[in-house]
C-alpha cells in the first residue's frame, strides 16, 4: 500500500489557509495536521517548503471529444493535459459521435474512460425533443447530471420544443445543466450580417450576434421553468452581466436549488480581443464587452456564481484557422485555468481562497460527488501543489493538447504547478505527465 507523506506545505481548503502536513495511504487522506511524523520507514516524503497545496480542481464541464470526433481529442490526451494543468476530476459533456442520449452510449463512454482516463471521470447524459423516456430510467447515483442545449453549438443537440423542456424539468431530479443561447434571435442576427457581409463576417460581430440579449433570453426563461417546476438547474458558462442578476447570494450552495458557473475565458477576455486572437478565441457563447467581464467577476465574488470551469471545447489548428462562419466554435483550456486563474490572484481579483471555493469545493457540493474536493481525512488523495513564484510561459513545446494549440500561447503565468497527486499517485510532475492512468469513476451521495 503506497504510503506518501507532504511536508510543510501552505494548505488551502475550507476557506482557510495553514501551514502543515498531509499523510496519505492507499490513496485516501489519512490525517492533516501542523505535523505529522512518517509512519514507517516506506513512506516517499515530498518535501512543499514553500508551495501551496490545493485540493485537485474539479472541472464541471468538458468536452474531450471521444467517441467519434479523435482527430481533435482523446479522454487520455485530454484527462492528461488536465492532470498537467491541478485538474484531478472531469464532468464530459454528451455531444460526441455517437450522442452520449442513451444509457447503452453511457456505459459505453464510461467503459472508454475506465481505460484511459488520468484524471476521475464522470459523463452528462443528453436530453433531446424525443429521449424523455431514457432520462427517467437514469440511476441519479451512476451519472452527474442531465445536460440540455437551449442554443445550437457543437452536435445540434438544440433542445427547442417547449412542451418537452417542461415535461423533462419536471420528469428528473437530476441536476439540470444547460446552455442558454436564444436560437430565434442569433438566427435573425446571423441573417442580418449575411446581407451586409456575405460570407466575410467579421470575427468581431460573434459577441454581436450570439448577443447578450440572447443569453439573456433564453436563461431568464430556463431560470422561470426551473422556478416553476422546482426543477434542480445548473446554468453553465454565463457570458453577460445581466444575467448574473437571475442568481442568488443570499443562499448557502447546499440550499440552492438553480446556480450558475463561469468559464476561465469570459473571465480572462473581452471582445476588445478579437483584434488579435480572431476566431481562437470563438466560444459559444461568446466572449463579450469589458463591462460583461467586470459583471462576471463581481457575481463571481458575490457568490451569484458558484462554479468556475472551463468548457474546454478543442479543435484543430486548421479548424480554427477558418473564416468567422467556418471556424468551429470552443478551443482548449483545462491544462492553462488554474494557472490563469492563479494569474488573477497575482492581480488582486481573487484570492486563493476563493479559488479554491469555486474550483475544488463548490463543484463537489453542487454535483454531491463523494469525498472530493476537499483535503479531509478519509477524502481521496486528489492534491495540487503550486510554486505562486516560479514564472513559465506557454509555448507549443509544453502544450499537451491533442490540437498542440492555446489561446494562452505566448502568455507567461507567475504560478507554475510542481505536483498533481490523483487518487494518491503522483500523476503529474514538472511538466512530466507519468504514463499510467489513475483516474477512477466519481461516486454521487444523492
């Protein structure tokens, strides 16, 4: 039984943090204390003088690819960026070749990740205007939640019959996530800017035509169903200031029943970026004004928003280096948000704290994942050590994505991650992912 023992390090968790020790032993914390002595004489000893020791970063949304869409990414060269990048779990979304909307392509995609996953694994499940009669036969304890495409993106999974959105709300107790564009009103946008430009619309006008009232429409209206019917709602990657509005600070998150997250992008960007990046940083939805972006943070720090993610959605060089209308929608991100997100504590945003709270503890308690996201004894050994003064800059060298791109190429962070520890293996070290996958299938205390 491997038995390892992290000495000294600055430990953030539960909205502290402290100087101290963390002994682990077949995978599973077995104490944390100001001091803690090795137990026997097998015991590998990781000296984190210096470093703080994070939880390992819970990602509630991602999008790896497999089955069907490899050329672009694959759960291992994907769950091994993410270990690289403090990410110990990942949530998958459903809109892959085949379509993750029966229990049979469930299975079949956990049975995928059970062989090649670096990093703990569970999967979305699919709602569509016709699946209704699967959903209901989904174990709540065997699967994250139900996802739900209010808007069209990647797969065409648009969700757009009232009557069925309602029927589903109110036919699950799973927790609902969605992703709210108003379909009428981009189409209508898009139209207008044909006429004008053709088929050389300019990058710039993506925020314009995946607009903020669109956003606004359509999550207003998930927001008034779940309301409604009582229905658990997750809206996933907010992009604008007003919504942030429909969201609630006043409620601890066990007691909330529709919450919110944000992505590392909409957080880092703004539409004043377009100029230089163009379609690489093409999200739906989309990247928007400086004032959306300030919106965002503040809803972030006032708990209107509970969860930072990623919505790492890669493609390949040549698919972004398209025409606005031709170049697919979402790039690669879980090797680069938590060092991003680390960038902005430099800068004053956010403490490490707080961090901490939206990227480790509050996906754990949104989605009930057992033992996970905290450093407690008897929790998984899912653990991230981070240097905050040791400065390294991206390049294609060190990027581990299958697409061997980033929006962040170029950009140098001030923190630099040493260690990834998952289920107590060391999986990550020094830009070295070691060759083994020790991801396991989350567990759900529902």
């Amino acid at each position: 039984m491997e038995k390892i023992l992290i000495k000294d390090a600055q430990i953030v968790n539960g909205g502290k943090i402290m100087r101290g020790d963390v002994y682990i032993e077949g995978g599973i914390i077995k104490e944390v204390s100001a001091t803690v002595s090795a137990k026997s004489p097998d015991v590998q000893i990781f000296d984190a003088e210096g470093k703080h020791l994070f939880p390992g970063i819970i990602d509630d949304q991602v999008h790896f690819r497999e089955p069907g869409l490899t050329h672009k990414a694959t759960i291992k060269s994907e769950s091994m960026a993410a270990v690289a990048g403090g990410i110990t779990s990942f949530i998958e979304m459903p809109n892959t070749i085949p379509q993750t909307t029966t229990i049979e392509k469930l299975e079949e995609k956990f049975d995928m990740a059970a062989k090649s996953a670096y990093a703990n694994y569970s999967f979305m499940f699919g709602g569509t205007n016709d699946n209704i009669e699967e959903i209901k036969k989904l174990d709540p304890l065997k699967v994250a939640g139900l996802k739900l495409f209010l808007g069209s993106s990647t797969g065409n999974m648009l969700v757009d019959d009232e009557k069925v959105l309602e029927k589903i709300f109110k036919s699950t107790d799973l927790l609902i996530s969605v992703h709210c564009e108003d379909e009428q009103t981009i189409r209508e946008n898009l139209e207008t800017y044909k006429e004008r430009y053709g088929e050389d619309i300019p990058i710039s006008l993506h925020p314009t035509i995946r607009s903020a009232e669109a956003c606004y429409l359509s999550s207003s209206r998930a927001v008034a169903l779940a309301k409604k019917t009582g229905a658990r709602l997750h809206v996933f990657h907010l992009s604008t200031a007003k919504e942030t509005k429909l969201f609630d600070h006043k409620k601890p998150l066990k007691d909330k029943k529709i919450t919110a997250e944000v992505c590392v992008h909409h957080l880092w960007f703004s539409d004043e970026d377009y100029q230089e990046k163009g379609t690489f940083i093409k999200w739906n939805p989309a990247i928007k004004t400086k004032e959306d972006r300030e919106g965002l943070w503040k809803a972030l720090l006032e708990d209107r928003i509970d969860v930072i993610a990623t919505d790492h959605a890669p493609h390949t060089l040549e698919e972004k280096k398209n025409k606005y209308l031709d170049a697919p929608s979402g790039g690669p991100m879980v090797q680069h948000a938590f060092p991003a997100m680390l960038e902005m504590y430099h800068r004053g945003k956010i403490s490490l704290e707080k961090i901490a709270e939206k990227m480790c503890h509050n996906p754990a308690i949104l989605f009930q994942i057992e033992k996970r996201g905290f450093i407690k004894e008897g929790y998984h050994a899912d653990l991230v050590l981070v240097d905050l003064n040791n400065p390294w800059t991206v390049t294609k060298d060190n990027i581990l994505y299958k697409s061997k791109w980033s929006p962040f190429e170029g950009s140098t962070f001030k923190s630099r991650i040493s260690h990834t520890f998952v289920n107590g293996k060391l999986a990550y070290k020094n830009f070295k992912v070691y060759d083994e996958p020790h991801g396991q299938r989350l567990t759900f205390i529902r």
